[in-house]
C-alpha cells in the first residue's frame, strides 16, 4: 500500500512558514537597524514596520542575499524515516516599493504606500519535508516565498499619525484525480496509472496590521503596532480509482505553508545633535502559541477491498507528521509567546553619510523538548543573537527627478546558539545537536521626492 501513496504524496509539497520581511526585515536602513520601527519613518518601509510612519514621496529597489550555515549531529535511531535535518540553501530576491502622499484637501493628510519581495526562485517555493528529518522551523523557506504589503497613514494633527496596512499572501487548494490499474488487465500495464486529472487554485488572503506614532514630543517619538497573524493553508485531496472494480482510495493532505503570529511592538526613539543622532529601542511580543503544527496532517479513506488486508490505523500514526498524537488531534504545537527586545541607531555625520548599528536577542519559542513516546518530527530552534550594520549615502539625482538618491547597504548576524534535543521513541532516545548562523545582506537604491 505505501509504494501507492509514495508517488501520490509527492504531487503535493509543504511550504515554509515564514515570509522574507518577518525574518530577515525589509531594505537596508531597516534591516542595518536591527527592524526597529523608527527605522522606517518617511520611508516606503513603513507600510510593513508601521503604517503610521508613512509620510513623504518615496521609490526604491532592492536586493537581499542570505546564506544559512548551520550544523548538526545526530546521536540514537529514529523510530522510522531518516534522523537526517533537513538542510536549509541561499537564497535571493528583490524588494521594491514606494509612497505617494494625496494632493488636494488632504495634502499632508493621507500617504499611501506599497511594496514588496519577489524570490528569485519563483512566487513561493513549497517542498515535502520528510517526517523522518529534523527542521528548522524559523527559516525553513522564509526566504521564498511572496510577498505583497499595501497601507495608508491619516496625520490629523502635527503630533499624531495613524495607519492600517495588510499583508498579501494567498490559500492553495486543488483536486487530483486518479484511476489506476491494479489487475491483470493489459494495456495499460499492472501497476500504472490509466488516467489523471489535477487542478489547482489560489486565492486570496490577507493579514492585517495598526499602528500609532506619537511626536515629535522633546525630540522623543513613541511608536505601536499590532500586525495580525498570517495563516495560509493548502487543501489537496487526492482521489484514486482502483480498477478493476477495487474501490476509492482517498488522501486528504492539509496544512498551514505560512505563518508568522500576532505581534504587538512598542518602541520609543530620540532625536537629537541637531538631527543628526538617531537612537531606538522597541519590544515585541509575538503569540506563538497559536502556530499550527509545521508539516501536513494526512488523512487515508481505504475502499472495503483493501481494508480486510491493511490496517489504515497503523498508518495514520505513521503519516500524521507531527511530534506527537496529541499535537495532531489539538491542532497546535504548543510553542511559546516571546517578548524581546531590539536597539537601534543611526549616526549622520554628514548631510549625505550615514552609519547604522543594531542588536536584539530573540529567545526560542520551541520547548526543551518537542516529542514523546511514538513520535518522530524534531522542530529545531534556538535562541538567537543579531547584530546588525549598515551604510547609506545620498546623492545628487542624476536624472533631476528626485530631491536626492539614495545608496543603501546592510549586513545582519544571526547567530543560533548551541543547543540539544532529546526525543524517546519506540526504539530508543534520538537526540540532535545544532547551532549555527545566517547572513542577511541587502543592497537598495531609493529616490526621495
């Protein structure tokens, strides 16, 4: 029965379950900040760090580079499948965005403001991760995958902003309908499959966000958002006709390719030196709690003539590729709510120069320990340290279009710290040691009207 599935189960793949901007940030101030939110006031970016700071006439272009380079060992044997980690590769994109303030009565009322990342590698990139293999659930395809953000900020007063935004991403359903030999009869041979039918669809789907900027006050700003959880799904059902006359073999295959949760940031940012110091620091809480399990939850309806011989509980076991039963049936991974930190700065020199620093430390939201007896899917996360650093330069535009153009560039350090996972299963314990770091490296030019 399983050689059946093997090649059924391969016409669907699982996504990653993080998006470019909420990992690795959006353009190069931003980014050389360590994602503050002051980092995008008067910038197109804003539309993702925080729609109230939109303001202003912005364009710009981008390209962003990342390079995983994690280790692993593995010590026991699994209880089934491969005790391998499933690897992470580089990947590239392109941003872009802009801004447009309205014109009329709401001069210096309402901004507008779009963007996005496009993946070198495609609109998204999905994949079956074998549940037999450990994954690192944080940058799984986080860079691969598409990704809109529109927004809008109203200033009703000179010290008062507010904005909405929406991420945009999309759901994935389809249907797959097979008919398949299994008896003597020729042509077509034993074992091959007679006809098919696959159909896909997306639509759409979006995830909101809020934010509020207060300031100037004393050269202080105060900045909030709330940006709500993004959830995608996929649906694939998978239909077999059994000839001759053996029944329907079906496989629903369902799952969340993306996800990243609520968040509420807080941060509060000086200016001062005539303008020419800029410090931050924001606090986030992210809600993982709420994530869905990582990798598909599949479910087999078996026809009578199969059933007498094969014992389909045994297998849901087998294909619910969870770490436990438990997590299977409730829906949820039991991960943990973060609360963390970031700090940032933006140093002016000059009127053309500047020079950008940032940390933050972001705590694992995956426990000591994800699994029991009978499971076999690791989830790798790690607490992880980020240093960041930065460069812009403003030029005169050539092209006379723009007030200036500016020459942007980046660098980020996540550095996992070591860490080690422990699992019983039925043969004995299994037990993976990470660590590692990514490098995030983002270059863009942006006009400034």
């Amino acid at each position: 029965m399983r050689g059946w599935l093997l090649p059924l189960l391969l016409l669907w793949s699982s996504a990653g379950l993080a998006q470019e901007m909420d990992f690795f940030g959006f353009n190069p101030r931003a980014v050389g900040m360590a994602g503050v939110q002051a980092a995008s006031d008067g910038d197109f970016t804003a539309i993702y760090y925080n729609p109230a700071l939109l303001h202003g006439a912005t364009f710009g272009l981008g390209y962003v580079y990342e390079q995983p380079f994690f280790h692993a060992t593995t010590l026991g044997t699994p209880a089934f499948g491969s005790s391998s980690v499933h690897g992470l590769a580089d990947a590239e994109g392109y941003t872009f965005g802009f801004s447009v303030p309205l014109g009329g009565v709401l001069r210096n009322w309402v901004t507008l403001g779009f963007g996005g990342y496009i993946p070198s590698t495609g609109l998204y990139e999905s994949r079956l991760i074998d549940d037999g293999s450990a994954v690192y659930y944080r940058y799984a395809n986080a860079p691969n995958q598409f990704q809109l953000i529109a927004g809008a900020s109203v200033r009703p007063l000179p010290w008062l902003s507010l904005g909405v935004g929406a991420q945009v991403f999309g759901d994935v359903g389809g249907s797959n309908n097979f008919i398949a030999q299994l008896g003597p009869l020729s042509p077509p041979a034993d074992g091959q499959i007679a006809s098919s039918a696959l159909v896909s669809n997306t639509s759409g789907a979006a995830a909101p966000s809020v934010g509020l900027s207060l300031g100037p006050l004393w050269g202080f700003h105060l900045n909030g958002v709330w940006r709500g959880k993004a959830a995608a799904s996929y649906t694939e059902p998978i239909n077999v006709v059994l000839q001759p006359d053996l029944g329907n073999l079906t496989v629903a295959v369902e799952g969340t390719y993306h996800f990243t949760p609520d968040e509420v940031d807080v941060g509060l940012s000086w200016e001062g030196l005539h303008k020419r110091l800029l410090l931050a620091l924001d606090v986030a809480y992210e809600a993982w709690s709420e994530a869905p399990p990582p990798l598909a939850i599949i479910g087999i309806g078996l026809p009578p003539a199969l059933g007498i011989a094969y014992d389909a509980n045994i297998d849901q076991q087998n294909l619910c590729l969870v770490a436990s039963q438990a997590i299977c049936g409730s829906g949820k991974v039991g991960f943990s709510d973060i609360v963390y930190p970031r700090v940032g700065a933006e140093w002016r020199p000059t009127d053309r120069l500047s020079v950008r620093g940032g940390y933050f430390f972001q705590p694992t939201f995956v426990p000591s320990q994800l699994g029991g007896v009978g499971a076999n899917a690791i989830v790798l996360d790690s607490d992880t340290h980020v240093f960041s650093a930065g460069i812009g330069y403003a030029l005169d535009d050539p092209l006379k279009l723009a007030r200036r153009l500016v020459v942007e560039a980046s660098a980020q350090l996540a550095v996992a710290t070591p860490r080690t996972y422990e699992q019983d299963n039925q043969i004995g314990k299994l037990t993976y040691q990470t660590s590692g770091v990514v490098i995030d490296v983002p270059v863009a030019v942006r006009y400034d009207f």
